[in-house]
C-alpha cells in the first residue's frame, strides 16, 4: 500500500505493485512508491497525445500562462506539505527543503511569464520572414534524486509554457515528493497535461524507447546520459542532457582565506556536496595552500550533521547506499595513494549513511576523487604554482559544467574565469543559479542548456513563416 499516487490523465492511479522508498537518515524503508506498469506508461503517453492534438492547450497561450501561474501559487501554498516528504526521501535539512519547494514555485512563476521567442527576420520588398517557435509534442522527462522537486520545475515550467505536454519520471530513490508535487500541480492543469509516473531505471528505459515522445529531457549522470543518447537516435527524438560535474574552483593568491571559507564550505558542502556543479576540486596559490585547509577542515568539522527533521541540521545523509559506498571508496582509495584527510574521512558510526564532512590535501590528479565526480561530502584540495597550470588542471577533464576563481580583484578573476571550459564560469561565487541563467555543460556535461529564453527554445522546433510579397 501507498499513500501517494501517480497522476495519469489528471486521475490519481495506484499500480499493480510498490516499491520501498528507504529513508537516508535511518537507513530503513519508510515508505512505499507506486511502481508503474508498462500500460499504466502507454496510458501516460497516450493521455499526453490526446492532451497535445485534441484539446485547445498547444494553442492556447494565455490559458497556458495562466495554468503556469496558478500552479506556481499552489506549490509555494504546499510547502510545508511537500517539504517534510522530501526530507524523508532525499535527507536534506527541512529548511532546504522548504527553500527547494519554493525555488520550484518561483521557477514556475518565471516561466509563466517568459516571451515566447518570435522574430522578424525580413521584411522587405521580396518578402515579410519570421522565426516563430512551435510546442513539440509530449516531451518524456527524467529527473535525479538530488534536487526532484526544484529539477522538475526545470522541467515542467519552459515545456507546458511553449505548449508540450509531458509525462515525467523521478528517481526512484525520491519518487513520493514529485508525486506530490504532481498532485498538487492537477489542480491547476487540464487532465493529460503532466503525467507522472513511478519506478525504476527499467521504467526510464520504457519511457526514452517509446514511440510516443518527441523529446528527452534528462537530467542525471553521465553514463545514463550516453545510454539516453543511444536510446533516443533511432527516432531522432530531440534530446537535452544535463549531466554530471567536476567543477573546479581556483583561489587567486591575493585571495583571503577567512574571507571565503563559509562560501567555499556551501559551494562544496551544500546539500552534503550532492549538487551537479559543486566545487569537486579546489585549486589553491602554494602560499595559501595550508591556510585554506586550515580554514575549511575547521568549517566542516563544526558542520552539523543529522537528520533533516532535526533543527539546526545543516548537513544530511548522504542520499543513497550506493552513493555512500562510492564517496567512502573514493576517500579510501584517496587515502591509500597518499592523500590525507585534514578533517573527516570515514563514515559517521550509527545508522543512515552520514559521511564526515572531509577535506583531502595530497590528491593528485591521475586519483578517482580528482578525476571523476565525488557528488558527496568530500574535497580534494590541489595545490598549485602559477595561474596557467592552475587552468589548464582545471580544464583537463571530461566534465565542463561549471567553475569558479576566487580573488579581491573581481577583473583579475574575470579574466581567468573566462579561460574556464564550461558552461557557467562565476567570480566570487558557485552554485549561483537562476531561472534567467541558461544552464549547461560542455562536453560531457551534457547536451544543451536549461533555463531563460534559451532553455524555453529547447522545447520547441523553429519554424519560418514567409510570405512573398513580390
Ligand atoms: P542517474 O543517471 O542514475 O538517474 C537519473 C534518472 O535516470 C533516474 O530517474 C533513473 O531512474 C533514470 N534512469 C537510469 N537509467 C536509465 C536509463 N537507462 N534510461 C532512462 N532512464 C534511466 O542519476 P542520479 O544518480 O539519480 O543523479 C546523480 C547525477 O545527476 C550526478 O551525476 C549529478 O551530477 C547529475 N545531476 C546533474 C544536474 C545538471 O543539471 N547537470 C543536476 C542534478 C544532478
């Protein structure tokens, strides 16, 4: 039995069996998540067809702004609803939570009021041209676990607002807090709307192979991304990746190490490092190399750890066993090369899959834990000479989502920070995001970006419209 349902054609649906939802901070199954059929998928599918061609909602613009609105009004209303859900399945403290439910209603807002792009290209004697953008179809949407309910308002917002319809899929790990987001979302949008189904990875595969949807948006890890990829060319289906990162941060030297510890702490330590552009790697000057760890293993050392429920948390379980075992094994395997942990560096005893906060000094590049995505509560911190070396270590990877470089001159930063390659370069700053701000990664950070006027695009196909005057 579960207590939360999926929603297909704007009706409530139980499935046939459930899965168990285990809670992060306890370690044990708390709950239990519909587990969708493969008919109950077609029934999604095909009432997102019929939501597409036989109703007013791909043409109806107004209506649909007005849709977008009223839904970003009830999420923001269901936080404090939404929130605790969250907490049990994903273990973030209960003010992010609530920060995160908002964050979706905002995004909701914003696109509910974006322009859909529309230019004159030519107008003149021999003709009057213009670019318009025309709504897709249904649009088959997966989402992660470390963000389900902000990602998808990512998702949601720019699709239905160019006139999509859409069926989406949580991670299984947090499937109950999408579905309530989803139950409160059918209030405010006609049946066939927005789907959203429950299950596992088998159930994203159904949903990436299946006739219906014109478009894939992803986002999730790199291995997944490429099979999404594959899965996606037979139909030409349109696809936008958002994948994985190895942010790297660089400290200038006439940077103050007290002056960034706390924003360095949270671009890393947020959401117990969980977040697709956190700083992964820190590239620190030689002379401010012991100073910085100084500063930082102090900071996570007081770092409270917890369960989200518990008032004054600021950091949470690590959101999953696997992922427990991949961040463990990464710092071990760190360890045993020659690295050693300023602070941290093992698991917190006791149950839940809480990690200590830990600072690494001695990594070195060619080690898991420079190279590959952590996505965990673990910093290698990687000294360095001169600025250029410092650059071309930062961009000597796969990964091209984000980076930062620190320093008191924000032009002196800027400069540097425009050598980075990768889709969001900040000064001073990491993990600063906004619904205005096209979001991305290069290389194999993913396929296209989400977010403003460019991310709106992405749901839709150009179309010109021309007509000859001469
Ligand atoms: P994941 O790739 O394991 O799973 C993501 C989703 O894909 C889940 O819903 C899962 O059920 C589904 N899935 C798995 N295999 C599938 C397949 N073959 N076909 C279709 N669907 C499939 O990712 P995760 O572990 O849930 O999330 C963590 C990853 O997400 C990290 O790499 C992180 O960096 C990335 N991420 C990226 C962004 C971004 O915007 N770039 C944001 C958040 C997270």
């Amino acid at each position: 039995m579960t207590d939360v349902s999926m929603i297909i054609d704007g009706e409530r649906r139980t499935a046939p069996t459930t899965f168990a939802v285990v809670n992060p901070a306890t370690g044990a199954v708390h709950a239990q998540a519909p587990d969708c059929s493969r008919d109950q998928l077609d029934a999604a599918f095909d009432a997102a067809a019929r939501a597409f061609a036989g109703t007013t909602w791909s043409r109806d613009e107004a209506a649909r702004r007005a849709a977008l609105a009223q839904a970003s009004a009830l999420v923001r209303a269901a936080a404090d609803r939404i929130a605790p859900v969250l907490v049990a399945e994903q273990g973030k403290p209960l003010a992010a939570a609530t920060m995160e439910v908002r964050g979706a209603s905002y995004w909701l807002k914003y696109f509910s009021r974006l322009e859909l792009p529309r230019e004159v290209i030519q107008d003149d004697d021999r003709a009057f041209a213009e670019v318009v953008h025309r709504p897709m179809g249904v649009v088959a949407a997966i989402t992660p676990w470390n963000f389900p309910v902000m990602l998808a308002s990512w998702k949601i917002g720019p699709a239905l607002l160019a006139g999509n319809t859409m069926v989406l899929k949580p991670s299984p790990y947090t499937p109950r807090s999408t579905l309530l987001l989803a139950e409160v979302l059918a209030e405010a949008l006609p049946p066939g709307v927005l789907n959203v189904v429950s299950g596992g990875d088998e159930l994203g595969r159904w949903m990436t192979s299946h006739p219906v949807p014109r478009k894939i948006s992803f986002t999730g890890s790199v291995p997944t991304g490429k099979h999404i990829a594959a899965a996606a060319a037979p139909d030409l289906k349109r696809v936008t990746l958002e994948l994985g990162g190895n942010d790297a941060a660089i400290l200038l030297d006439d940077v103050d190490p007290a002056a960034v510890t706390e924003k360095i702490f949270l671009g890393a330590f947020d959401n117990s490092g969980q977040i697709c552009s956190a700083i992964k790697r820190l590239y620190v000057p030689e002379a401010l190399h012991d100073d910085v760890v100084e500063a930082l293993a102090a900071r996570a050392a007081a770092a409270k750890l917890g369960d989200g429920m518990e008032p004054g948390t600021e950091l949470g379980p690590i959101q999953n066993r696997p992922q427990f075992e991949r961040v463990g094994g990464l710092v071990a395997d760190a360890i045993a090369g020659g690295a050693k942990a300023a602070t941290g560096g093992a698991p917190v005893e006791g149950p839940g899959f809480f990690y200590q906060p830990t600072v690494l000094v001695g990594a070195t590049e060619g080690s898991r834990i420079v190279d590959e995505e952590q996505f965990g509560p673990a910093l290698p911190v990687l000294s360095y000479r001169d600025v250029d070396e410092a650059v071309s270590r930062a961009n000597a990877t796969s990964f091209g989502l984000s980076g930062s470089v620190w320093s008191a001159d924000p032009d002196r930063a800027g400069a540097v920070a425009d050598r980075l390659e990768c889709g969001t370069a900040w000064v001073n700053a990491h993990v600063a995001l906004g619904p205005h701000q096209p979001f991305g990664g290069s290389k194999w950070s993913g396929i296209g970006v989400e977010n403003g006027p460019w991310g709106l695009a992405s749901y839709t196909e150009a179309q010109v419209r021309y007509r000859a005057r001469s």
